[in-house]
C-alpha cells in the first residue's frame, strides 16, 4: 500500500505549482504557529519566512484560520489512501495492523508537527472549520481496527489510535527519541488490537 506522505496527499490540485506552494505555506505557516504560538503569529510572519509579500499570501489564504483549516482538511484527506485500502482487505490482524503502520508513517511526517501544535492549542483547534472530516474518517479508521465488535474491542480500537497520536504529541513527558517512541507506540497499539 504505497502513498506520499506528505501534507495535503489526498487534495492534490491540477495545477501542481499552486499546490506546491501551499503545501510551503503550509510547512512554514506550522513552524511558526508551533515557535510564536497560534495566537501571536500573524500573517506577515508568515509572508516574510517564505519571502513571499503579504498580497502573495492572501491570494492563496485570507486569515490564518483559513490556513489552518487548510492544513487540517489536508491531513484528513490523506487518511483517504488507507481508508480505501482497509476497505478492500479482510478484517484481519495482519490488515489492522499494517493501518497503524502507514499511520504511524504519517504521524512521522507533517502529521507528527502538526499533532504537537494541535496539543498545545487546543484553544485554535476547537474553532477549526472542517474538524468533523477529521473526526469522521478517524471514526471510519476505529472501525477497521477493531479487533472485535464488543465494547471492548472498540476501547482497544480507540486506545490502539490514542497510543499513536500520544507518543508524538507528548514526546516531552514520555522521553526517548523520536524513532524509539513512534516504535513503542506502534508496538502498543499492534498489541490492544490483536
């Protein structure tokens, strides 16, 4: 199962140079929301770290709300490729865990970046527009990786996420370096949904 894991895979648009340069806004725009925190960034910090003028910027994004939204409606979209595959396999161990695999790819990527930022401004992700897409294809993820259909094999499915996203957003309080948390956190998660 082979996809690009970078931000925006799933909303690849037809003119690559725009979408080049908002997958940079994107990068940049992150980096300095996760330095200057979300509140104080604004958006001629932004222009002036991609050297870009602010008219540049607006053409492609009006606020940096709608630059985070962007960020966010991208990462669920790249959920799409292993949704679809999950659909097309049988519900075994072997499936489910080969999806922690290619999420836990992700979360080593842009995803890992943007988890962080979202733990430390919860405040800007509560208002996020388009949060219910995220919220639904995970939702869809829960139920490819349940290992039973009891109660408890949908707390494992939950939990066997959870331990993705927590070894990387918490990387401060759990220690270790980010290769040996992002293995123990997929080894935990294989074993909740065996």
């Amino acid at each position: 199962m082979g996809h690009d894991d970078g931000v925006g895979t799933g909303a690849r648009h037809h003119d690559g140079r725009r979408t080049d340069t908002r997958q940079r806004i994107h990068r940049i725009a992150l980096e300095v929301f996760s330095e200057r925190g979300y509140d104080r960034a604004t958006l001629r910090e932004i222009a002036e770290r991609l050297q870009i003028t602010r008219p540049a910027l607006y053409y492609h994004f009006k606020s940096k709300e709608d630059i985070l939204a962007s960020i966010h409606r991208d990462l669920a979209l790249s959920l799409d490729g292993i949704i679809a595959w999950a659909r097309t396999q049988p519900a075994t161990a072997a499936t489910r865990t080969q999806i922690l695999t290619e999420l836990s790819s992700l979360l080593a990527g842009p995803w890992g970046q943007f988890t962080q930022f979202a733990q430390a401004n919860e405040a800007a992700m509560r208002n996020l527009t388009g949060a219910s897409e995220f919220i639904e294809r995970t939702a869809t993820l829960t139920e490819f990786l349940r290992p039973s259909d009891s109660i408890h094999g949908r707390i494992k499915a939950r939990l066997a996420l959870a331990a993705l996203f927590m070894a990387d957003a918490r990387h401060d309080q759990l220690g270790g370096s980010d290769t040996a948390r992002a293995q123990a956190a997929l080894d935990v998660a294989a074993e909740l949904i065996r």
